[in-house]
C-alpha cells in the first residue's frame, strides 16, 4: 500500500467506527428495505424520477431510467394505478401523454425519506451538493471496482487470522454475520459469555435471516 491508499483505508475505517455514521447507514438501509418491499425497486425508481423531473413522457422515462419501454408501460400503469401518479394530455401537443406525480405520491415519497434524511443531511451538511455529486461518483467507481476483486484465502486469514479459514468461500457480509452469530452461541454454550458486540450480531442476524427469507 502507498501511504495515500493507507490514509483512505484509515479514513474509511474512522467512518465504520463511528457510531453516528452507522447508525445513519443502518437506518438508510432499512427505509430502502422497507420502501422495495412496499413499492418495488423499480416503481420506487420511477416515483423518485417523477419527484424530480415532473410531467414527462414514457420515452423520457426508459432513457433516464435505462429501461425498456414495456417495463416502464408497466411500472407506470401500476403508479397510476396506486393514485401515485396520473396521466395527462400534453399542452402544446394533445398527442403525447406526459406522467406527473399525485399528492399521494409526493406524500409516499417524503414518508420514505423523513426518516433517514436528517441523519444523512448531518452527516454529509459539510460538502456542497457538487462535492457530495463528485464523491458518489468516485465511490461508486470504487465499490464497482472491489466487487470485481478476488479476496485469497492467504489475504483471509492475515486479515481475519483464525476466522480467515471460516470465512473463505463465503461470498457476503449475510453468511459471515451468521457465522460468527453461530460461534457466539457455542461460546455462551461452553460458558465464555458475551463479548461487547454479541447484541449487535444477534440482531444483524434476526434481519439477515429475514432478509434471505424474502429473497
């Protein structure tokens, strides 16, 4: 490691270690959960985009959304169909029709923000919108690139020492917080207690185990 990845590894490790910011991460987490599992993923999108970019046309939307035109018919029709968004005639074209969020829809959507956005709007308060713009697009750059990246069993355990060998072939976060719930459990068994972070774990478990359920 150069000393600019080792001070970007330190940083990030700050953050994780924060208890503000993973308690805004964990929170913006669940409302996204939450909003997929009552809308979709791709309706929410479309609401969001309507949230933003109000009245435009089917065409408008499979571009900015990167979709194909029968998804966004669908995607659509069930919005319009929900009361979250309507159908209009154009103005200055009666041909085309243009699609606009309702207040039932704005309504949805800042019920699905309200919850997270002071916490991230704290967080986040000291960059302007282009500086917070330029960090998505750097982080998102970053996280596409690791996810490419293959971690070596030697890697696991210099990283993780004894646990390196449990962890390998385990391809997410999900299997690795049931594991270690599990080590926990027989460590209680045998008599050796808790540690400081057991409680956390035991509810990361109850969620991941509902999570792979839905899925």
């Amino acid at each position: 490691m150069t000393d600019e990845t080792q001070d970007l590894m330190a940083t990030f490790g700050r953050l994780l270690q924060s208890r503000y910011f993973m308690t805004a991460m964990a929170l913006n987490n669940r409302t996204k959960r939450n909003s997929d599992e009552n809308l979709g993923r791709g309706r929410l999108r479309l609401l969001s985009l309507l949230g933003k970019n109000d009245g435009i046309t089917n065409a408008e939307i499979a571009e900015k959304l990167d979709i194909r035109p029968s998804s966004v018919s669908l995607q659509v029709k069930a919005l319009v169909d929900a009361g979250m968004a309507e159908r209009r005639a154009s103005e200055t074209d009666g041909r085309v029709s243009l699609i606009f969020i309702t207040t039932l829809g704005e309504e949805t959507l800042a019920g699905l923000h309200n919850g997270n956005d002071s916490l991230s709007e704290r967080a986040f308060n000291v960059l302007t919108g282009a500086e917070q713009e330029q960090l998505q697009s750097l982080l998102r750059r970053v996280a596409a690139n690791v996810e490419d990246i293959q971690v070596t069993p030697e890697e696991m355990r210099e990283a993780f020492g004894a646990f390196g060998d449990q962890f390998k072939g385990m391809h997410d976060m999900h299997h690795m917080g049931r594991d270690m719930h599990r080590q926990m459990h027989q460590m209680r068994h045998d008599g050796h207690g808790d540690f400081p972070f057991a409680g956390w774990f035991n509810r990361n478990n109850k969620t991941t185990k509902g999570e792979d359920e839905d899925i």
